[in-house]
C-alpha cells in the first residue's frame, strides 16, 4: 500500500558565465543552511484531524480469554463508533473471527492486520506520529510492558510490521527503540507543550533518567518548547504508574480536562485535590493560565475485591467526536455534560466500558490515532 518515503535535498543549479568551477564558500547560503538543518517537528495534538484509529483485538491467548465475549461486546461498540466518523485499522489474529463479531458494520472502513499479539493496549504499543517538515511520521518507541510487568515481545513488533506492510500510507517510520515511552503517558497541545506525569516517565522500571534528561529527550524527539510535569495524581488499581491520559486531558491549545475528586472520605481525595493545584499554575504555549473543566471521580467498581480504575479522563477524541467510557452510573451523564463544555462542536459519545476496567484500562487505553497531517 506504500513506498518508503526517502528524503532528499536537492541543492539549487549554479550557474556560472564561465567554465570555472565555483569555490563552495560562493554557495547559495540558503542552499547550504537546508542541508544542515534538523526538520520542523509537530507532535499533533488528538484533535487533529485523522487518517484512521487503531485497536488491537482480544482473543484467546491474552488476559481476557475468561471473559472473551464480554470484552467483544464492548470492542465492537468502539468499532462501530469509530466507523462512523473515519476508518479504522484493526490488528488481531484471526480476521475471520472478527469479520463475524462485527456483523453488518462497513467492513469498507476498516483495514485488518493479521500478526500474534501479547495484549490489547494499543495506546501504549501503537506508533507515536510526529510532522516532521509537515510530513507524517510514525515513531515506533519501545514498548515493555509498563516496566516489564507483562510480555510484550509481540506487541513491541506490531508498529514495524505495520509499516513493512504499508499499513501507514506515504508515512515514514523512525526507529526509537533506545527509548521506553507510552502513548498514554503524554498529552500534547500540538504547539510544542506536552503535559505527563512523573510517576511514569521517571521510574526507573522504564528509562531509568532524570527529569532533566528525560526531558532533554522529549524535546529533541517531538520539538517541544515545554513539558509540563504533574507530581500528584493516581488511580487505584492502575498498572501504568499514573498515566496521564487517566488523570488530566488537553481538550483544546488552552482548555484541560480533569478528574476531581468530592469525596473527603476517598483515598484519591488528597492527591487529586494536589493534582488541580500543579494545574492551576500550568501555562499554555503562549503564555496564559489553562482553562481546567474537572470530571467527576467515577463510582467505585470493584472485581475480585480489588478497586478498578474506573475513570472519565479516557476519552478518545476523533474526526467530529469524542468518544467517552462509561460505567453505568448517575455520574455518566455529568461526565458527559462537563465533556461537552470543551467540546461544543463535536458529539460525545458514551459508551460502556465496564469489561475494559476489569483488566484496568479503559476506552482511551485500547485506541491509537493516527493524524493525516492536515491542518
């Protein structure tokens, strides 16, 4: 579906009224500064416009073969959702099988990938893409179980056997190997800030750096002018050591999305409460104080005597709406209405997502965007 993009400088013709050759300190200075200049670098933000999203389905052979059809349900709905605004990539076993789960869905909208998969966390083991120059680029960062808590040796190949396939179009593909990162530890504004968590970024179970060096990172890979840091904020029951993407969300270049936390009696309370604080002082690329919407702490859910992290903030933002975890509860609809304040033009979208927190995830967890690069 795709040839490998190769990137060339093609110097400006000289021209001479004689036959001497001209010296190279007499070159277009323009022509010489583009061949040593580094690509413009943009890490889109998820309101971009999309080419497709990406799920990695369940089966068998993962954590979820004791409730298989339940998880099905729910990626069916996701899928139908997803369809239904953009295309959609789906990487699982066995095509068939899922062919037939989704009935009469637009099978014209969605491309399967066939390879063997360890889990379904594709926000975490999908490709990051960066503009370089305006041009896509899928960066394929390792990927190693949030800290090597689970297998993921099949799931760390899945980004470059989907570009070796031609999955990703007239994209490119930058080999980042060298380091750890999760596509659900950051949030980025599409201006040169991003906003994570310390919790994740800085454990030693991942890169093992520093603040200064991590950061030193980020902002060579994805041209950032900023990284904001949260210190406080967690989930109970989270495996990812407090993933962003469950705690706070960039909505728009100025508006963030938070969970708040009302009860004095919830374990979260404390923490929560320090989180709207570092919030609260967060400035925006241009230098103003972010507009912060807060969401309702979810309902306590808990399976097999263990609390789930059951959270509003994993919402996916797609071409026209957003899609939003719910749980069967009376805060679902608060969730929606304080959503939809950052969202005025797009459609929210519930959908339940109960099966997801089970394996302590949810709908933001098993999604990964890919940008068309268009404005």
């Amino acid at each position: 579906m795709n040839e490998q993009h190769f990137f060339c400088i093609f110097a400006e013709e000289i021209h001479a009224k004689t036959l001497n050759l001209v010296p190279l300190c007499e070159l277009n200075t323009s022509v010489v500064k583009k061949m040593n200049s580094k690509p413009t670098k943009i890490l889109p933000a998820e309101w971009a416009e999309q080419q497709f999203v990406q799920l990695t389905w369940p089966h068998s052979e993962t954590d979820w073969a004791d409730m298989l059809d339940e998880v099905n349900e729910c990626f069916v709905n996701i899928a139908r959702e997803i369809i239904k605004h953009q295309n959609l990539l789906i990487v699982c076993t066995d095509t068939d099988e899922v062919e037939e789960l989704l009935g009469d869905a637009d099978l014209s909208k969605i491309t399967f990938a066939e390879m063997p998969t360890n889990d379904t966390w594709a926000r975490d083991h999908g490709g990051i893409t960066v503009l370089e120059d305006g041009k896509p680029v899928v960066y394929d960062f390792t990927f190693n179980g949030w800290g090597m808590k689970f297998a993921a040796n099949h799931d760390n190949m899945i980004t470059r056997k989907l570009y070796a396939a031609g999955i990703f179009g007239d994209a490119g593909h930058r080999n980042c190997f060298d380091f750890v990162l999760e596509g659900g530890s950051i949030e980025s504004d599409g201006e040169g800030s991003i906003l994570t968590t310390a919790e994740c970024l800085l454990s030693d179970n991942r890169n093992n750096l520093s603040e200064e060096d991590i950061e030193v990172k980020l902002k060579e890979y994805f041209g950032l002018k900023q990284v904001l840091w949260l210190n406080h904020g967690y989930l109970a029951g989270d495996d990812t050591d407090s993933h962003v993407d469950t705690l706070a969300r960039l909505c728009d270049r100025s508006t963030i999305a938070y969970v708040k936390c009302d009860d004095p009696k919830d374990d979260h309370f404390e923490e929560l409460k320090k989180m709207k604080k570092e919030l609260r002082k967060f400035k925006t690329s241009d230098d103003r104080y972010f507009r912060l919407i807060a969401l309702p702490m979810a309902d306590e859910v808990y399976f097999e005597g263990e609390r789930l992290p059951a959270t509003y903030a994993n919402f996916l933002i797609i071409n026209g709406a957003v899609l939003l975890p719910t749980y069967n509860s009376p805060k679902d609809e608060i969730a929606k209405e304080q959503l939809q304040k950052a969202f005025p033009d797009r459609e929210i979208v519930g959908i339940n997502c109960n099966a997801l927190i089970k394996q302590h995830g949810s709908l933001h967890c098993v999604t990964m965007q890919y940008p068309s690069g268009k404005k």
